[in-house]
C-alpha cells in the first residue's frame, strides 16, 4: 500500500474509532448509515469526475441545480468503501447516489475504476 493511502486508511479508522469511544458501537453504527455521504466523501483517497448531473427542480420557483457526479474511494474503519457522490458548486456532498463496501484495496479500485 503507498504512503497516501496508509495515510488516508489513518484517518478513516480513527473518525471511526471516535465514533465508537464517544457514543458506543451501535450508535457509531447508526451515526454512520445516516451520514454516509458526508463520511465516504470526508475519508476519501480517491476520487474521480463522473460528469455533470442536472437536478431538475417542479417548483417554478426553484432553478434548476447542476451537481458533479464524483466516484469516491474511501477507507472507514476496516473496510474499504466506493461509491458515487453528487456535489455541489462548493464541493459540499448533496447525495449519496450508491456505496460498496470491500475487504481489500485491489477490490476496492477495481470498483472504482468501473464506477460511471
């Protein structure tokens, strides 16, 4: 494994390992689930430009709202995660599209690699 990705494999299981010190197991768990976008795109050692995604809004008095489409391949606590964000023009998560999780890195990029 290189330097960067034990680095950011580092950081991923330690905002894990706080979870659980500060509000036990199943409600790291639970804290995760809900939070899953903020966390994949937060831990993340890769990520890749999947194009433009247009949120067409019903309301005619909401604009329409252009998000990027992002693959996302990130370490949290002893899994390797991939999975496809929406962003928005600030660079904050507004969605989670999909997420894997993975034993191993090899795996893990291969998934990435095939994300679209």
């Amino acid at each position: 494994m290189t330097t960067v990705f034990a680095t950011m494999k580092g950081h991923g299981e330690a905002a894990v390992e706080a979870l659980r010190a500060e509000f036990g197991a199943m409600m790291a768990e639970r804290i995760l689930e809900a939070e899953a976008a903020d966390f994949l795109w937060e831990a993340r050692v890769k990520e890749r430009y999947l194009g433009q995604h247009i949120d067409v809004c019903f309301d005619l008095d909401e604009d329409e709202t252009e998000l990027a489409r992002i693959a996302v391949l990130s370490f949290l606590g002893t899994r390797w995660q991939v999975g496809a964000c929406l962003l928005d023009g600030e660079g904050a998560v507004a969605d989670l599209l999909w997420k894997e999780g993975f034993d191993t890195l090899e795996a893990a990029e291969a998934a990435f690699n095939r994300a679209a």
